[in-house]
C-alpha cells in the first residue's frame, strides 16, 4: 500500500447522513441550492467529502457527474482534506525563475506527496499558487500563514523538522491571570 493518499478511504470519512438529509431539506426549492449544500458540507469538513457527494446525488436527484462539474469549477471547492500544516509552493514567474519548482520537488520527495495532495496521516497538505506578491522575495513558500522568502531546497528539510516538532510539543499552559 501506498505511504500517502489523496482521498481517504471511503470508511474514513465522515458519516455525513443526517447533515445531508438536514441540508438537502433546509435549501429545498431555492435557486443556487447545490452551491450552498456544497458550501455548507465544505465549512463543516473543511473539505467535500466523495461520501458527501455520493449522498447528495442521491437525495437530490442531481447527477454526480454534474456535483463534480461544479466542485472543480469552483476553485474554492476542497475535494481533500487539508492537512494541520499547509504548505503552499509560489509557482509564479518571478518564483518560477528563482527556483520554485526545485522547491516544490524537494517537497514532494521528502512528504511523498505531490501537489494538491495531504499526506496520510493529515499532518501536510502540498499545494502552488500563482504569485503572492512578495516577487522580492522569491522564491517563496507560504508555511501555514506565514511567508518564508528566498527559500533553498536546503531549507526544506529544517521547515518540515519545525513543523514536526511543534506538533510533538505540548501546548503552553495558559497564563494564570
Ligand atoms: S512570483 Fe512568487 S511571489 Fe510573485
């Protein structure tokens, strides 16, 4: 069996019956509802899970083929999980020139992932993006929300060893007022 995967096996995802039954019944009969039930399921899962579409096609008669249509024409559609720690590649020209896809590479090398994928056990989500708007910075990676600039493939492994540690780490007692 593969090390990683890009949807989850099907008895791992959620059990979304009743969520599908309540929002189905909530945005019957009002225009635009099939973007507003997917809308609903993504904000619930952070992403639309297959099982999701699965039941919705059923409940409403909607074809799947057409429920996927509309999940990858949006681009805001989530069709995997995301991972506790995103890492979001610049594939613009100015990051593009500098070196953005040795970066990318070394990502996927070292998560055994590609791109738009989240690694098995959720920790890492891999994804690029057209230019952020720090070109002077480039090449760039976004780690979680924070912009790290003229990155080396070198670097990569000392992000992803941070970013491992922090998870290992038990969070910081609240101050005592
Ligand atoms: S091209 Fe990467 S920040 Fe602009």
């Amino acid at each position: 069996m593969s090390a990683t995967a890009t949807v989850p096996a099907f008895e791992e995802e959620p059990d979304v019956h009743e969520e599908i039954d309540a929002c189905v019944s909530r945005w019957s009969g009002q225009e635009g509802n099939l973007i507003m039930i997917l809308h609903e399921i993504q904000n619930h899962h952070g992403y639309v899970p297959r099982e999701a579409s699965l039941l919705l096609a059923e409940r409403t008669g909607v074809p799947l083929a057409r429920i996927y249509e509309v999940l990858t024409f949006y681009h805001y559609f989530r069709l995997v999980p995301q991972g506790r720690h995103n890492l979001t590649v610049c594939n613009g020209t100015a990051c593009y020139l500098k070196g953005g896809a040795r970066l990318l590479a070394e990502l996927e090398k070292r998560l055994g992932i590609k791109e738009g994928e989240t690694t098995e056990d959720r920790m890492f989500h891999l994804e690029t993006v057209r230019c952020i708007g720090c070109c002077g910075m480039s090449p760039a990676v976004v780690v979680d929300k924070e912009t790290h600039g003229k990155v080396e493939p070198n670097d990569i492994a000392g992000i992803l060893e941070t970013l491992r540690q922090q998870e290992t780490q038990p969070d910081e007692p609240a101050n005592p007022a």
